[in-house]
C-alpha cells in the first residue's frame, strides 16, 4: 500500500539518530543560543480561529513532552483539540517484574488523562491501541483512524518523521501522508531529537523550525503535568532499567519555549 512507501527523501539513516547514552546535554542547547532565536510563531499563527487541532501522541507522555505549553495556549483560545494516543506505551518496561505490560497498558494512560487534567485540559481522546515499539508495522491503521477523523482545515501536531523513535517517525509519516490527502496542516515536533542532534546539526530542518514562547506559569504547569508520568520519572528495581524521563532529559524538553516544524 502506498501508505508504507516512504517518500524520496535525503534524511539521515536511522542509525545517525541514535538514542543511547545521555545524549547532547541541555547545557550544550542552552550554551548555543540557536533555539531561543528561532522566528516566534503565536498560538494563533500555529491554529487559526475556527481551526481544530488534532495532536498525535505515539506514546502517553508525548503529548506533554512535546507540546504541553501548546495544549495549554489552545485550551485559552478555545480551540477544538483532539488527541490521537497512538500505542498505550506497554515497552517501555521489558521484562519488568515492577509494571508488566498489563500493568503499563492500564497506567500509562491514567497518567496521561492526569496530566492533561493537570494542565487544565480533557480533550476528546482517540485510543488507536497500536503495539509500542512496532507502530512502524500497523501505519495502515494509524492510517485510515486518521482518514476518517481529519477534515480540510484541521492542523495536525505529530512527531517529527525523523524523531529518532521508529514510533516517533512512523506516527511522523502515517500523518503527514494523512494531512495530505485531507488538506490538513502538519506540523512536526522534535522529542527525542534533542537527544542525538546538536547545535547547528545539519540533519535538523531549522528552516521550517518556529518558536512558540511559554509563559512562566505554563511552563511550570508543564512541569507539574510531566510528575504525572511516575511509570517513566522512576528506575526500575526489578530490571536495574534506568528511568526513561531521568531528570537530564527532561531538562531539554522544559524550556521556556516549544519549537515545531512547519
Ligand atoms: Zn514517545
């Protein structure tokens, strides 16, 4: 189906954009200066009046991580927001004795909803129930889910096509295919690229990239949303996995600010 061919594209290779390790650390980011100077974009600008936003999340947290600063701004202007949660997150644990597959397919979105509630929000919510970690093999599904509820108009919030995550970056292109073929705006959003690309890398496209400014309150209640995902802040005794969200990674998806790729 056409939906599993990827479009030509001079993108890096997946190994390029590994995550392993800590990563570019927020202090690099931060030292760089590049971010806070990318072009603002208002919240208006990103979704105008009369627009619904449909936000896809590949995993339960995605959605704060990535835009929880939007979501709150959204919620302001009284924009429409619907969120596509894409797999209930039941990796992020293997082999655990600590939250078993069942045990995370039940809390991970309880946290999610928590989290939103935190941010003052209840978006109408659309479980695909794709398997975590092999979204890339059921686009066809996130596919056709996204066929039917995306109108011409609506802006959709995805994962950038080339996130790092295969989930990330098949979510990325289920969408943008998807936004397409509907006449929907796709806007892409970096999570774990601030992981394994650095300041000035190449392979980012800061040409397309854009900065909403958060206020300091909505920056906080980001904050506080993100202590609703206790299943990723916390390490795993019965695997000696370490915690997925550690305090180094969250600082490069706390700033002052969230950048999309228009
Ligand atoms: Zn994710």
């Amino acid at each position: 189906m056409g939906v599993m061919t990827e479009p030509h594209t001079r993108a890096p290779q997946p190994a390029e954009r590994l995550i392993a390790g800590r990563g570019t650390p927020d202090a690099e980011w931060q030292a760089w200066g590049g971010l806070a100077s990318l072009p603002p974009v208002t919240v208006a600008e990103l979704v105008p009046a009369y627009r619904r936003a449909v936000i896809i999340a590949p995993h339960p947290d995605d959605e704060v991580l990535a835009c929880g600063g939007l979501l709150q701004q959204l919620h302001a202007q009284g924009t429409q927001t619907i969120l596509v949660a894409a797999t209930n997150g039941t990796s992020s644990h293997p082999g655990s004795a600590h939250l078993t597959p069942s045990d995370l397919a039940r809390l991970r979105p309880q946290e999610s909803a928590a989290a939103l509630q935190t941010l003052g929000l209840a978006p109408q919510v659309l479980r695909a129930r794709l398997i975590d970690g092999q979204v890339r093999a059921s686009m066809e599904h996130l596919h056709t889910l996204l066929i039917q509820l995306l109108r011409p108009g609506d802006v959709v919030f995805v994962t950038w096509r080339q996130d790092g995550h295969p989930d990330h970056e098949a979510c990325g292109l289920a969408a943008s295919l998807a936004a397409r073929a509907c006449r929907a705006t796709l806007i892409e959003m970096p999570v774990w690229s601030w992981h394994w690309a650095a300041p000035g890398d190449r392979r980012v496209p800061w040409h397309r990239a854009c900065r909403l400014d958060l206020s300091a309150e909505e920056l906080q209640r980001k904050q506080q949303a993100i202590q609703c995902f206790q299943t990723q802040l916390n390490d795993d005794p019965s695997t000696g996995q370490q915690a997925i969200l550690p305090p180094h990674v969250l600082a490069r998806l706390l700033h002052p600010y969230e950048i999309y790729f228009t």
